[in-house]
DNA sequence: CAGCATCCAGAGCGATACTG
DNA sequence: CAGTATCGCTCTGGATGCTG
C-alpha cells in the first residue's frame, strides 16, 4: 500500500498483501492457532482439545486457508489411526517476528 | 497473551489485548482508515470520497470504533456548516510502527 | 457537511451427525 | 484420528432515504 490512488479503489485495497494478510489474522480463530503452532507442531485432535469452543468444520477451515497461504504445512502419516500433524512453514515462523511486536504493542495500548 | 492455559479458554482469548486488536484490524475498511489518517488528518468526507465502495454508515461506525479504542480522535467544529476532523492520536500513531513491520513482512511472504 | 434511521443480504461461524 | 456433510443462524456489512 506504498503509493495510495484517491480515490483508493476496491481492487486495489483488497488485492494488496497487507490487507489479506490483515484480514486472515482477523478471522475469528487465525491468531490462536498460530500462536499454538508457534509453539510446537500439533495434531489435529491435540488443537481442537486446546482451543476451547471451536468446531471442526472451523478449526480444518482455518488450518487450510493458512496451508493455503503457505504459513501452515500439514504432513499426513499414514498410519493406521492416520495421523496428521501442523507446523508453521518458514513464512509462517518469520511471522512470529512482526506479529509480536504487534503484541507487545497491543498489550500497552488496548 | 503470555502464558496459555489447555484448553484455551474463550473468554481468555477474546479478553486478550492481542485479539481484540486483531480483530478491530482485521475489519473490512479499519486498515485503510488508519492508512489514509496516518499521513493527515481527514475530514468526514474527505474519507468518504477517498475510499471507493465504504458506505457512510460503515465508515463512521469504523471511525467510531476507533475512537473508543483511542486510536483515532474526533474533532467537531461548530461551524456553519459542520466541520469535523478525524487523526490519529498518539496511540494510533503508535499503532503505525508495528503495523509498518506487519506490512513489510506481509509484501514479502503474501 | 456530517451524519442517523431503517431495512436487508450475505458471509462467516457454529451445531450436529456421519465416515474412511 | 481426522476429518466431511448438512443445516441453520447470527451479525457484519450495505443500500437507501432523511436531517440538524
């Protein structure tokens, strides 16, 4: 978002990086399972036991956007029960980075 | 959001200063208010005109949202015809360091 | 100019049941 | 264990018209 048109139009603003980068931490549950996965790598029964009032259907929503952003790898091992684990990627890590300066930002002025 | 108790409760979650944060920044237009009032102040309209597609009733609800989050100040005029002015405060503009760090690292790695 | 009131559509989120 | 399939609803966001 360098260099701004005025009026700024719509495609501009959605199609830039920050802004989806933005709104993805937004959604309702991104934040906490990056910061779980910050942690260590998890299964997938071992993040919707630790994240109080998820469903299903939701927690596998967020994992694949952010598999599909690249922030998440999802590694199956094909076992007999399968076992799947998430782990930040690279990208995703680097992200740690930014993300706790504006944690530490957000817990002096909100 | 330091030490997290498993599960991670709800209500810690969405008490966090962190989340609330990143869920105020993650609404559609809240990014690019705070863009366009982080290089001057802007009156109503000036915003209005400035961002394509944003209707009148968002915009002041997203203005007023950060004004109760002390992020952005609200100046009327009692003029003839009205004159109100929107900027940053000091920790909004403290909001645009952090913000700078996601931004660069979001036009790198999304 | 800078809004507010009203009404409305749709996205996002969730509960529940089922499965390879 | 790690999901998928359905269904339903809340709640954000939007269109339109009006006003101090």
């Amino acid at each position: 978002m360098s260099v701004l048109a005025s009026p700024v139009p719509a495609v501009e603003y959605d199609g830039c990086p920050v802004t989806r980068a933005i709104h993805r931490l937004g959604e309702k549950w991104t934040l906490l399972v990056i910061t779980l996965l910050g942690r260590r790598p998890h299964r997938y029964n071992e993040l919707h036991r630790g994240i109080e009032g998820i469903s299903q259907r939701i927690l596998t929503r967020t994992l694949r956007l952010l598999e599909a952003d690249g922030l998440v790898a999802r590694t199956v091992h094909p076992t007999v029960p399968p076992q799947v684990e998430y782990r930040l990627t690279a990208a995703g890590e680097s992200l740690l980075v930014p993300l706790g300066a504006l944690a530490a930002w957000a817990v002096e002025n909100y």
